[in-house]
C-alpha cells in the first residue's frame, strides 16, 4: 500500500515537474516570437539610418536649432521659469545625433559615428558658449534680475540614480518611436523627459559665474543623460534588427554593449555615492529635528524653521532657526547641545537663533 502510495506522489511530482518546464518553455517561445516580431524590415532600417545621417549631420541648419534651443533653455534658467526650459527641450536638435552615435557604434558604421559623434561635441560646445555669453551679459544689465541662483539652475546641478532611469527608458522610448513612423507624435515628450539642453546651458551658468559645483553638477547630468540614452538606445535598436547591417555584427553588438555598460557603471557609482548622502544626510536633518522637539521646553511652543548641518572632518555645526513664546535659558540650550552631540557622536557647535513671537488672546 506505501509504495503504491509512494509511486502515485512520485508520479504526480514528475508530472508537476514536466508542467512546469513546459510553462518556462511556451514563455522563452513567447518572448522569442516578440522580439523577432519587433524587428523591422531592411527597407525601413535604410530610411531610418538616411535620416539619423542627414539629421545627425553637423549642418548650418543644426547650429541654427541648437542656437534657438539653448537661447530658451538659459533665459527659462535665468528667469526660474521651468515651462520655458521645457519648451527648450521640445526643440533640442542634440536627440538626433545622440541616436545616431547608437545606432552608428551597434552596426558599425565609423563615417556615421565620427560625423554623429562631432555633430553632438559641436552641438554641446555652441551651446555652453551661447549659455556663458547669455548669462553673463543678463546679471550685468540693470533688469532686476534676483542675486540668488536660480531654482531652475540648482535642479540641473544635481544627479540620482531616478535621473538615471528617466534617461534611460527615454532613450528606449525615442529610439523605438523613431523606427515606427506613426509614433512620430511620442518624440516630443520623449525630448522633455530625457533633458540634454538644459545641463549643458547650466554648465553655461557655471562658467559665466566661476562657480564649480554647479558646473561639475550640471556636468554630471548631462553625461547621466547623454550615456543612458545611448545604451538603452543600442538595445532597442539591437532588437529591431539593426545589428544585420555591418558584415561583423556579433562583434559589433557585443562590443556596443561592453563599452556601453561600462560606461553607465562609471556613471552609476558616484550617482549611488550621491544618493546615499543625500539620503544619509536627510535622515540624520529628520532625526537632529525630532531630537530638538523632544528636549525643548512645550512651554516655549518652539517651531522648527529651519535647521542646517555642515560636517566638515569630522565636526558638525548645527545651526537652528526657530520660532517660540520666550527666549530660551543657558540650562536649556545646554540640554538641545547634549541631544544633539548624542545623536551625532562627534563634536559638535550649536547655533541657536529665536525668533519671538507673541501670542494673543
């Protein structure tokens, strides 16, 4: 009785096994028969590779949008105002280049990736020199333009592994609309999502200013931008069918892929680094906040305004702005000093500013 027993699990066990492998079959069959039925015809590989050359071609034509492109996106950064620097993006000329050099280096066309590849560096540099000129002549005209930098400016000047993600399905997005004729009308919101103009007229801002942190952070950005579109690029185009093209198209592919991962990986590492200081720095904010709430005195009804950390080897100088009802005493500023350094751990300066409010009743 066991071993009949026995031999029915086995067999239901050998069964479920035999089910399972044909599922992870008809699904590998499935995704195999989508991707070749993605891949598009010689004819249509032909128009699309005539129009990245003619588009991706260094031109007057070219220079003339890159003018208009990066005049708007610096006056929509000198004005903070971020629909302008949208529509920037909505003209960009620098997309079509940056496909070219993808589809340039998957098929192995060399005459197609130096003029993509020049196209794109003569692009960037008419536009950064445009964006120093602009903004270095606008701050010295008595329009009253705010001596403080521009949100619009400060965005482009910081880097995150979700900048990352934008760009890179974005250039999946661009590459694959511009294969499919009736998808034209997606390549607009494709430009604004994967921003490359106006990086590069912050990077114009940063000159025209001396400041490096904000030329280094735009940057930064861009090439973010520039390398995620490329891969992501070469993939898409790879499973349209493109590395049919060159004679070496195994080689071709394999070593776009190979040049193309490294570089995100370069990009990725100091985007990771970033991230995890912005993250580690907004949780010990969030944390120094919650400390100070907890030993302040309820008797002063203190609201945090703002609170500021800057760590410097190994010191932190906190610097507290809040509102409250009374001044507070040496024994209670003493008290948020000895919270502060516990949650620190290190030496720390304490700087306390009250602003007094009276209340009515």
């Amino acid at each position: 009785m066991d071993a009949k027993r026995s031999k029915h699990i086995d067999s239901n066990e050998i069964g479920k096994r035999s089910s399972d492998k044909n599922d992870r079959k008809n699904i590998f069959l499935s995704i195999r028969h989508f991707l070749r039925s993605q891949r598009l015809t010689d004819t249509r590989k032909a128009i699309i590779l005539n129009d990245l050359v003619d588009a991706g071609s260094p031109g007057i034509d070219f220079f003339i949008l890159v003018i208009f492109s990066a005049a708007i996106a610096t006056f929509g950064l000198l004005a903070d105002n971020s629909v302008v620097t949208i529509g920037a993006q909505l003209i960009d000329p620098l997309m079509s280049p940056i496909l070219g050099l993808a589809i340039a280096s998957l098929s192995g066309l060399q005459r197609m990736f130096r003029r993509s590849l020049l196209a794109a560096a003569q692009g960037a540099g008419l536009a950064i020199a445009l964006s120093t000129i602009l903004s270095f002549s606008i701050y010295r005209i008595p329009y009253g333009i705010g001596a403080n930098t521009p949100h619009e400016v400060m965005i482009r000047t910081i880097a995150t592994p979700l900048d990352l993600g934008i760009a890179f399905v974005g250039g999946a997005a661009a590459a694959y609309a511009l294969a499919h004729p009736r998808l034209d009308a997606a390549l607009p919101g494709v430009a604004i999502a994967t921003a490359i103009m106006p990086p590069l007229c912050t990077m114009g801002y940063g000159i025209a200013f001396a400041n490096l942190s904000i030329f280094l952070g735009a940057t930064l950005q861009f090439f973010t931008n520039f390398i995620a579109i490329i891969f992501s690029a070469i993939l898409t185009f790879a499973i349209l069918g493109f590395r049919n093209i060159g004679k070496k198209n195994t080689d071709d592919l394999s070593r776009s892929l190979l040049i193309s991962s490294i570089l995100m990986l370069i990009i990725a590492i100091p985007l990771g680094v970033l991230a995890w200081n912005s993250f580690s720095a907004a949780r010990l904010n969030s944390q120094a906040r919650h400390a100070i709430m907890e030993t302040l005195p309820s008797s002063t009804q203190p609201e945090i305004i703002n609170l500021e950390i800057q760590s410097e080897s190994g010191n932190h100088l906190v610097t507290v702005t809040a509102r409250m009802s009374r001044v507070l005493t040496k024994n209670e500023l003493e008290l948020v000093h000895n919270a502060l350094e516990d949650l620190i751990g290190d030496t720390v300066s304490t700087q306390f500013v009250t602003l007094p409010i009276q209340i009515l009743e």
